[in-house]
C-alpha cells in the first residue's frame, strides 16, 4: 500500500500530476502574499490601491481555475486507470458515516472520482474519503470464496505480491516514454505510456531508461528475495535441455542463481530455460512434481552439446534458435565472431545493432558517426567476409536511424 499523496505521483500521469502539484503551489503562494499584504498599512493612493487590489484578485483567479482545471483532469486520469483495474483505492469514509477501519473504495458505472488536494481527500457519489491508500491491481472480488488467489502467473504474481513501492515508480517513469519507446526496451511495461506531451533530450532518455531498467531488475530481485525467504514458490515447464509439457516445482534454494527474463516470461537457470511460469503462496501445491527431472548440477556439459556432425538432424526450431542465440552474441558481445555469411547480407545484422545501440542510450547524435561506428564493427565480426562501407551503411540505415 502507498498513501494517497504518492498515489497521485506514481499511479497516475506523472506530467497530470506535476500540473496538480505547481496549481497547488501557485494558489498557497498567492494566498499567503495576500494576506501579508492586507496585514500591512500602505500610504498609497486609494486609486493605486484599488487596482492593485484588481490585480491580485485577477492572480488568484486564474490560478484557481489552474488548480480546478488540473484537478479535473488527473481525477479523469484517475478514473479512467481505476475502471482498467491497474489500482483500487482503500480509504476511511467520513460522510455520511466514519467507520474506524478503511474500506474499499468501489467506482460503479459512470461515476468520477472528485479529489479536494488541499484536505487531501476525494469524492465518490457524494462519499468523502480520508487517508486514501492505493493497492495495485483490481479490487477484490466480494463473491471470491478465498479473497486474494493463491496462485498467479509470473506477471501477476508481480504486480500483486512486489514491493508496491518498485511498481509506483516503475509507472511513474514509464510516463516519460511513449508507448513504442517502451516496447523497443528489453523489459516489460505496466501500460503507463506518456501522452506524448514532452520529448526528453537525449541524454536525459538515456538516463530515465537506464533508470527504468534498474526499476525492473529491482522488481525481479525482489521477488528472487520473497522465493528465497519461503514466500513464494515457483513452477515452470522445461524447455532446455530436455523439452517437456508440463509444469515441475523449481526449488527454491536455487533462487540466487534465477535469471528471469521478465519481457518473455522465461526463467533460465544452469543451463536450464522454463516457460509458463506460476507462483504459489502455498508450499503443498507447488511441491507435487508431475514427473522425475534431472538436477542442473548433474547435467553434465558434453551432454548439452551440439556437435557439427548432429546439426543435420535438428528440427526446424532448433535451427533457429541457435541462430537467433548466435545474432544475440554478435550484437551483445564484446568478443563474439560473425561466422563468414557468403553471400547473405550483412546489413539487417548492422540494422539490429543499430537498434540495440538506441535502446541502450549509445546511439550517435549524427548518422555519419553512427554509420562509421558500425562499419568498424561489422568489420570486428567478420574479418574474413566483405563488409559494406561507412557510406553504404548511411545509405541504407536512413529512414531507420531517424525514427529511432
């Protein structure tokens, strides 16, 4: 849970919320000049007086309207998130009654939310509620006969059970990017894009990515830390080595070593990848192994290896996988070689290091650099191969290097 005051910042559009707080601001500080200045005694004219007086009440005028305007509209953006089920509200109703413990604040079809900024409470039908609290995720539901689930999918499970301090953040940040910017990152999104009002400069979206990055890695400890402690227990459908079908107990002394990738949904773990991950806050069900399965540690390596003599009889899927693991290394490593293509080319190749180098904040500030920088590569990768020129590479890349 986090109070109403953060709720505002890290549930809702940042830029909406940003409005709110400077309208704020704007009236509390034409509100204390005022009333410093009508404390005062002044010699000046009755005429000067009376258009200052004009002035200052023109002031809080239109700082007022501000101040209403902006808190209509984050209490649209408010609702609007609450009716998609990305949060409920919790709160101590005061009117008509004021019972001790808060309550779920329910939004039935058609109603808004009113927000009151300087008593910090809001309004629903006529019901005032006070010392507000935000709860990601939908509310529950009153014909639920155990309450809160027991067991939810990775992406659920992270949204429920994490820190809700890492997830307001994580939305909080997400409202500097847009909605293709995000899905250019190699993590998730929560669906909090910006409207597209502002452009960060470029090293200002380097920084709120790389920032929005350790949000997610934050996000992933997190629940490596809760599996840890007992908290959470995790299933998963083996993939690699061996390919199987159904959901197996991942034990949860393994966890230091977990690696999720959070955008694809996989875990990968000493040379074993699962999919279709589940968590469980209930240890009796996620310890029913549907099958016998082979420890990591007693895998050895000579069996996870593909030699050149067994290539001709994988399966389509494997084949691409390994290629797609091979373009992976080329873009990512420092040290891995492009093996010779013939005469395949070498430019979607260049064109996704291109993008990997935007995404990650690298990229050039003019496509000449940023051309010469990738011929230099490409030409690091494969040595023995002909490899296109700085220009050909300029040329080519064009119409990508602005949209990104």
């Amino acid at each position: 849970m986090v109070p109403f005051t953060t709720v505002l910042h890290g549930l809702c559009s940042p830029g909406m919320a940003d409005d709110l707080r400077r309208a704020l601001q704007a009236v509390e500080k034409l509100q204390e000049e005022n009333a410093t200045s009508d404390g005062l005694t002044t010699t000046a004219t009755e005429g000067a007086a009376a258009a200052e007086a004009t002035k200052r009440n023109a002031a809080t005028v239109r700082a007022q309207f501000e101040l209403a305007r902006a808190t209509v509209v984050l209490a649209e953006d408010l609702s609007c998130r609450i009716r998609r089920g990305e949060f409920h509200l919790q709160g101590r109703l005061m009117q008509p009654e004021s019972p001790a413990s808060p309550v779920v604040i329910t939004l039935a079809l058609g109603t808004r939310v009113a927000i009151d900024p300087v008593a910090n409470t809001v309004d629903i039908a006529g019901r005032v509620y006070a010392d507000v609290q935000g709860i990601l995720g939908p509310p529950p539901s009153a014909t639920a006969d155990e309450g809160t689930p027991r067991r939810l999918p990775l992406w659920d499970a992270l949204v429920t059970w994490c820190d809700p301090k890492i997830l307001c953040e994580i939305r909080r940040n997400e409202g500097f990017f847009s909605r293709a910017e995000l899905r250019s990152f190699d993590y998730p999104t929560l669906g909090t894009a910006g409207n597209g009002g502002g452009k960060l400069s470029r090293s200002a979206f380097s920084s709120a990515s790389e920032q929005l990055g350790r949000l997610w890695a934050d996000l992933a400890r997190d629940m490596i830390r809760r599996i840890e402690r007992g908290e959470v227990y995790l299933q998963g459908v083996q993939m690699q080595p061996e390919r199987r079908t159904e959901r197996e107990p991942i034990p949860s002394t393994w966890a230091a070593d977990f690696n999720f990738d959070l955008k694809a949904g996989t875990l990968t773990i000493a040379g074993s990848r699962y999919v279709a991950l589940t968590c469980s806050l209930d240890q009796a069900e996620a310890s029913c192994a549907t099958q016998p399965r082979a420890e990591p540690s007693l895998i050895t390596p000579s069996q996870r290896i593909i030699r050149p003599e067994d290539v001709a009889d994988l399966d389509d899927e494997t084949i691409l996988v390994l290629l797609e693991e091979h373009a992976r290394r080329v873009v990512e490593g420092p040290d891995a070689k492009l093996i010779a293509p013939g005469k395949v080319s070498l430019m979607p190749l260049i064109k996704r290091k291109m993008e990997h180098r935007a995404a990650t904040g690298k990229l050039l500030p003019d496509l000449t650099g940023e051309a010469k920088w990738l011929a230099d590569w490409i030409a690091e990768k494969a040595p023995s191969h002909h490899c296109p020129t700085a220009g050909s590479i300029e040329n080519s890349l064009r119409s990508r290097y602005r949209g990104l």
